[in-house]
C-alpha cells in the first residue's frame, strides 16, 4: 500500500501499526480509522482536529494508476465492481465520476478507502471445537471484522479439514502462507460452489460477503453435506433474515459489531430473537 501513496502520506502511516482504514478525497484532509477509531493524519501524529491534518490536492488518479502499475485497464472488471485488491491484500474502494453505457466505467477519481487486513487470532479453542463440522454465517455492518473472523476460523479448520476458500476479491487469502486451505483466488461464488465443489471434494467452504444472488448455491451446497462458512453484511439477525430468507441453513449465527464484539447464536434462538426483535 505504502508504494501507491504520496511520500507525506507514507511516511505518516508508517509511525501507525493498527491502521484499518485510510480515506483520501481530493482537496480533503486525510482520514484514517485506527482500532476503530477515526482521526486525522498529520505530518508526525494522530490529531482530532483538520487543523494539523494533511490536506491533499488531486491526487486520487495519480495513486489509482500508481498503484495499479501503470495499467488502470488491467483492473477494469474489479474497478467496475468499485475496488481493486492490491498485492498485500489492501482492498481500494473507489468512488469518482462515472460514465458508458452501464454507468460502470470511471472517468475520474475523487475518493478512495483503503481497507486495511489484520491477522488477528479471535478464534480461540472453544469457539473452533463449536463450529467444526458447522454451518456459519457471519453477520455484521461494514468494518465488523467478518473478514478477519473468516480467514482465523478457515486457518485453523484447515488443520483438520480440507477447506476451499472463494477469494473473489483477492483479500482473504491474500497471503497463503498461513494455511492449508485450496484457495480459489478471484474465482465467483458460482464456480467455486459448481466447479470447484466437484473438483477439491471439500469438507468445508469459506466465501465472503453474501449477495441474494447466492442463495442456491449455499442452500445446494449445504444439503449436498458441504459445510458453508460465509459472512454478510447486517445489523442483526432479523434483517439478514428479511434480505436472504436462508438462516435455517446454518447452525450458528455469528454477529459482530465494529467493537469486535463477537455473539455466537445456535440455530434454536433464531426464532426467539426474531420475534422479540433482538440485535
């Protein structure tokens, strides 16, 4: 991430070691999101006030091109999507002005959110004897650390099971050095639950946020005796419930709150909880 960035920007983060989220607009202050909380950044410290922040020009098409290496093109499909995924699994939201037939092609950059990954161990023994061998869903806002749940929970099931990993977005296997996972790296949800169900015979399969366009394939795959381990964004159980309708695919619910919070639900409180609409 840091090659991408202004020398001023780089040389701020440095100093930081738990950065989650750094938001650069053009002609703004830099922003950055550090164990959950938000500051500015300054030149040599952390401030709460614009004041000390560092404020940038127009910059957001120049650290694009830089970070993609020259080749915008070469990104095209994922920055179609909104992001791209850097090398250290860095993913670059990308907001700006839009254009084409679809509405799908940025014309120019005006805003960017570098998310940040963390290994971070927030499976301990209890909760990884619990899940084995167990459908789970992941539920919680943006930032929650559903992704970083996913990755510490697939790690260490892979040490007994044999895991397949949809890596759509090149983040959460960004580094397959700490696994034994078989890893699909950019592959949709749709091959990965067709192709490379028939092809790795897996134990289990692990994939990141949940569109309603997945529905049949984790449905398929969990009655074909596949165990799913997936996340979703959502605020509670009952309003992941209204979007998907396929809670009674899983066993627990898992609900994280950008506090890091971690409540573990079995199957037989779900309806409880709905009824009394409890978060």
């Amino acid at each position: 991430m840091m090659e991408c960035l202004p020398e001023e920007i780089a040389y701020g983060l440095s100093k930081i070691t738990t950065v989650r989220e750094l938001r650069l607009r053009n002609g703004k202050e830099v922003r950055v999101n550090v164990n959950g909380k938000w500051y500015y950044l300054g030149k040599d410290s952390l401030s709460l006030s614009p004041k000390q922040a560092i404020k940038v020009g127009d910059i957001c098409d120049g650290v694009v091109k830089k970070a993609c290496n020259g080749s915008v093109y070469a990104h095209e499909k994922t920055l179609s999507n909104g992001f791209f995924t850097l090398d250290d699994g860095v993913r670059v939201g990308v907001c700006g002005h839009v254009f084409g037939k679809d509405r799908n092609t940025f014309q120019r950059y005006t805003s960017l959110c570098f998310r940040v990954p963390h290994r971070i161990n927030v499976v301990d023994k209890q909760t990884l004897e619990l899940l084995t061998d167990r459908n789970v869903i992941a539920i919680g806002p943006p930032s929650s650390g559903k992704t970083t749940f996913l990755r510490d929970l697939a790690e260490k099931l892979s040490s007994s099971r044999n895991v397949l990993a949809v890596d759509e977005r090149g983040e959460l296997f960004y580094d397959d050095r700490y696994a034994a996972c078989d890893v699909l790296k950019w592959s949709s949800k749709s091959y990965a639950f067709e192709v490379g169900l028939r092809a790795m015979s897996p134990d289990c399969i692990v994939c990141d946020e949940l569109s309603e366009s997945d529905i049949e394939f984790v449905s398929s795959c969990v009655n074909s005796g596949v165990n799913v381990l997936c996340s979703a964004h959502g605020a509670s159980v009952k309003e992941f419930v209204n979007r998907f309708g396929l809670l009674q695919c899983f066993d627990y619910a898992v609900l994280l709150r950008n506090n890091r919070s971690m409540n573990i639900i079995p199957r037989s409180k779900y309806q409880i909880m709905i009824e009394n609409d409890e978060t």
